[in-house]
C-alpha cells in the first residue's frame, strides 16, 4: 500500500513531468468509478501537486485569458491499496486510469492518468486536507513530535504501539511497512504498551550547553522512534524512483527491497494485530500481543514477499483478483485437508501411515501390513498411527 514517501514521491513525479505542459478541456473520469465527477472545463491550465501524509493535493491552475474563466481547483487524493499517477500518450491510456487530464492541441496529446487498480482509492474536488489527519511525519516533523507528545492520554496509545503507528490522527504517512522498519531499528517489541515507549520522550531533552550541531549529531547517531517517524520515511524518498508503488519497475523495486530489513525479509517473524494486519519483527513480541496468535518465520529461501503482504499491500491484476475470490469460496479439498493436518505432521519423528489406496503392501509405520480394503479395520489405533491417514 502506498505510504507517506510514496505519496511524496508521486508528488514529485506530477511536477516534474507536468512541468512547461498545459493542459485543456474537461477531466474524464472512467465510467465504472464510484468517485465524484470533476467539474473543471478551461482551454488552457497547469497542474502542480503537493503531498501531506498520506494525501496528495492536485490544483488545477487556469492560465490568464483561457476560457471559459475559471478559478483554480484542487483535489485532494488518497490512493488506497494501489492508487499511483502515470503520464502516457493519450491514444494509450493503461487499464485502470480513472481519472484523465489531457494536455491542450497542437502538440500530440498526452493524458495525465490516475491509475487505480483495486478501486480502493478517492479524491475529493473540495480540496481540502481530510479532518482530523495529524501533521505530515515527513514535512512537518516539529509539528508532528509536539501533537504526539501533547495527546498520550489519547486511549490510542493504550494499545500495542505497532497499532498506535497506524493512526494517522498522529501518525500521518505511517504505514504497514513503515513500522516494522522503525521498531525494528530500535528493537521495540511491536506488542509493547504505546505510551510506555513514548512517556520516555517526555523526559529526553538536549543539554542546554550543546551547541545546534551537537545537537543534530545527537539526534542523527542516536534517533528516538518520532524522529525515526521522520529519517526513515525520508530515506525511501532518497532511493528515488517509486518506492512501494504499483508501477514500481523492477529496477526500483530492487533498490526497496535491498533497503528493507525487516519488512518481509527472510529470518523476521510476523504477527496479526487487532486489525488483522501483519506486522514484522525480531524477538520478542511484547506483553500485549494476541492470545493465541502464532509468530511465523520468514523461510530463508523466499526473497520475495509474503503472499500475506502481498495481498495487504501489492497490487493484483483482475485475474488474479477473480481468482483469489473464486478460491476462498471454493478452496479445493487437497489443499483443505492437507492445511488441516499440517499442524501435526510437522516436527513427528515417526512417519504417519499412507493414505488408504496409496501403494498397497507396503508395511505400515506400525509395521503391520495393511488389511484388505473389503473388510472393515475395526482394530483400537496404536499411538504411533496418524488420525489423518
């Protein structure tokens, strides 16, 4: 899922390849989005964005004498699972491009594209940033620390800080990912109390007698989780390209990954949190972790991510959507019954005995030879024999 750098990224992008280009006419939207229409006509405009968290505003400038008159317009977006901005030509709009801005004739047209695969994503032609929202961790760091700090009798920081990160009242650009890599450079336990980790950064103020360099080196060597809110959400922008974005070329995805170190990668172990998302970690998952949850590795030999993740945060085709909900209505019996007896048959020293039908003769774990299928085995099992066989 798109957070706070990817955003940030996106918002570069639209600057940077909008830049000297004017635009014209009305924005089209798709006929299958459930989003508002757009009501913008002008002969010639310019298109600029700016990112705050995890929203990007898009204004619409009208250029001097262009008709009809206009005033500027802005939208606000959210991209959802999968939302991203792409320029191509307009005769080639991808799949998916819900929302078009094309560029005004002579030149050969081009259309600057909202693409949005799962649909899950929105904007809003009022414009304004959505209620509520905290300050943006990457652009607004002082503002950000003073709200998180002044607000920790806010009940959100009663819960496991791996869940308080995802609240964007304080939290504005934290996601999934994002988290996972900021505990675990500090070694918190995600499961940890959130105001037991944050009540400390109450009481951690630089001596007066540093001088502002000292103090930045402090605070660079030595980062507490708010700052790492703000330095890790702004090395993903450093890498440059799209981050964890939906068109992310394998190029740019290369350099993601190898920056990950503990989101997805093999070795860290996973939890679900109460809002059923997964979140990654190393050690110990703290005191308020779910009864009864179990902590997954990471298998070594995977280097992708987990096909957990991956339907939380990657984008799919429609195909694969289709076929991801035509199997969890009807999952196939081989696959159903060997999740149900996976639990046993892991770490069993003895083998269990083969499956009836299955290369009769052969002498069972027991060392018995199996019976003949027309009479009925009525025989006590012995403790060495397996109920799923």
């Amino acid at each position: 899922m798109p957070e706070g750098p990817e955003l940030h990224l996106a918002s570069h992008f639209v600057n940077e390849t909008c830049k000297g280009l004017v635009f014209g006419g009305c924005v089209e939207k798709s006929s299958v989005s459930r989003n508002p229409e757009v009501p913008f006509e002008s002969s010639a405009y310019h298109i600029s964005a700016l990112a705050r968290g995890k929203e990007l505003r898009l204004t619409l400038s009208p250029l001097p004498g262009s008709q009809p008159p206009q005033k500027p317009l802005s939208l606000v977006f959210r991209f959802g699972m999968s939302g991203s901005f792409q320029l191509v030509p307009a005769e080639a709009l991808p799949r998916h491009a819900h929302l078009r801005f094309y560029t005004a004739p002579p030149a050969p047209r081009l259309a600057l594209c909202f693409v949005d695969i799962r649909r899950f994503g929105h904007w809003d032609p009022g414009g304004e940033w959505q209620p509520g929202r905290g300050p943006c961790v990457l652009l607004e760091y002082e503002r950000f620390r003073e709200n998180v700090l002044r607000n920790l009798s806010d009940k959100a920081f009663d819960r496991p800080i791996c869940e308080a990160l995802l609240d964007q009242r304080f939290f504005n650009g934290i996601g999934n990912y994002l988290r996972a890599e900021i505990l675990y450079r500090l070694k918190i336990p995600p499961f940890e109390k959130a105001r037991t980790v944050l009540e400390a950064l109450q009481q951690c103020r630089p001596s007066p007698e540093l001088t502002l360099s000292q103090k930045i080196k402090a605070k660079l060597q030595n980062p507490d989780l708010l700052e790492l809110c703000h330095l890790v959400p702004k090395e993903v922008v450093q890498l440059g390209g799209k981050g964890y974005g939906p068109e992310r070329g394998e190029e740019d995805f290369a350099a993601f990954r190898a920056w990950l170190r503990c989101y997805g990668v093999p070795g860290m172990s996973s939890l679900r949190d109460r809002h059923g998302r997964t979140i990654w970690f190393q050690g110990d998952p703290g005191p308020l972790a779910p009864k009864g949850g179990r902590s997954q590795k990471k298998k070594s030999q995977e280097t992708q991510l987990g096909a957990e993740d991956r339907k939380e945060d990657l984008p799919l085709s429609s195909k694969s959507v289709s076929r991801m909900r035509r199997a969890r209505k009807h999952p196939p019996k081989r696959i159903a019954q060997q999740s149900e007896g996976a639990g046993l048959q892991q770490n069993q020293e003895t083998p269990t005995a083969p499956e009836k039908g299955k290369r009769r003769g052969r002498r069972a774990s027991t060392g018995h030879r199996r019976r003949p299928k027309t009479i009925p085995d009525t025989r006590p099992r012995e403790a060495g024999e397996s109920s799923a066989s």
